[in-house]
C-alpha cells in the first residue's frame, strides 16, 4: 500500500525537528508511528496550566503562544513557538502536568507524541535521552531569562538586556531579532508599541540603528 502523505509529512517533520534532527532512521520509523497529527483553530488550547500531561508536540505550521496568568489577571508570555519547534516535553519528567498554557496564535498544525510511548523509545535510544535532556534545559535556560526580565522595573532596561543578551549570542554588534517586533515585545512583558518606542528612543540617542528586524548595537556599552 502506497505510503500516504500525511506519514511523509511527519517523518519530515521528525527530521528536522532539533530535538530528533540526529536520530537513525529506525528511531525516526518509530517516532513516526506513534505521532497524531492535530489542527486547532485560531484561539483554540492545546492544555491549560495543571492539566495532566499526556504528551508534548511539535508545530509543524502556524503559531503557538505559552503563557501564565498573574494573580492579577495579567497575561505574562512564556514563549512564541514557530514551526519547526517542539513544546511541552519538560512534562515528559517530574509532576507530569503542564506548566503554563497553550494557545493556537493563529490556525495551528502540530504533531502529538504521547507521553508513554515516547518514554519507551526514549528508554531505548541514549542519543535521543541526551537531546530531549538538552533540550528540556534550553527551555529552562529560556524561563530563567524570561524571569530576569520580569523582574527589570522599566521597558528600557529589558529592551536594553534583550539586545545584549542577543548581541552575546549572535557573537556579532549586528544581531537579528529572534521573532517579529510584536512577539519579542509579548515575550519582553512589554506593549508592542512601547518596544517599537523604546528602540526608536535607543535609535534617535545613536546607542543602535534600526533596519527591519535587523538592529546593529553601536555603542554596546550603552545599550544596556
């Protein structure tokens, strides 16, 4: 029976996932047969925070935003993942509930690998443990930063922390903004138009210049 494309479309997917980018194709095969795929409309919750696990995913089109709600009522954006990206796999230890919530920015397509299933392949491939290890620590590297930020009182100060960080990174003075204006702005606890200001502001003090969602840092020791 001819291979459908909905299977060639998730062993595609598998591949140029980060968090599989490196596994053999037998490990692939195996992923692919335990993947759902699952579209949710523009609006629409993969999982809401304390929810039991039952597995994590990997966006394959559209746009997914994680977030917490403050006692206050406030929305405070943990991430906005991309395509290509996975989500949702630190549940894979620990409590095994979800720790923040998610929601389809726009119509979303997403490959689904159930917990139990995905614990078994795991347990079996070292290579596999090592990246999903990894790649659990780079979200908590992301949350650590994400909570530094909180914490900075004025927009100036976390747009200025963003871009040396970012300038740190990139190992250059002309760096490229990870996301659209309006999604660093969420991920930064900060109005898009008051990041648009913000770097404006930076720009008119020659600190930086401006060129889409390209910004070269000129005078780094003031930046932040």
């Amino acid at each position: 029976m001819p291979e459908s494309n909905e299977v060639k479309a998730s062993r595609n997917a598998v591949k140029h996932c980060p968090l599989c980018a490196y596994m053999d194709d037998e490990t692939v095969e195996q992923l692919v047969k335990i993947i759902s795929k699952k579209t949710f409309p523009k609006g629409a919750h993969f999982y809401y925070q304390d929810d039991e696990s039952g597995g994590f995913y990997v966006v394959s089109k559209g746009l997914v935003r994680l977030y917490k709600t403050a006692e206050s009522g406030k929305e405070i954006v943990m991430a906005i993942v991309r395509p290509g990206m996975t989500f949702a796999e630190a549940t894979l230890y620990g409590s095994g509930r979800y720790s923040e919530n998610a929601v389809a920015q726009e119509e979303t397509e997403a490959l689904f690998l159930p917990r139990k299933e995905f614990l078994q392949v795991v347990a079996k491939n070292a290579a596999l443990s090592r990246s999903l290890t990894e790649s659990v620590c780079r979200w908590l590297s992301a949350y650590s930063t994400l909570v530094e930020n909180l914490n900075l009182s004025s927009a100036r100060e976390r747009v200025g922390r963003y871009l040396k960080r970012a300038m740190e990174e990139q190992r250059s003075s002309e760096i490229k903004l990870a996301d659209k204006k309006y999604h660093v702005a969420l991920q930064l606890g900060v109005r898009p138009e008051t990041f648009s200001r913000t770097l404006a502001e930076l720009e008119a003090a020659a600190v930086i210049s401006v060129r889409g969602n390209l910004i070269r840092i000129l005078k780094p020791d003031q930046v932040a």
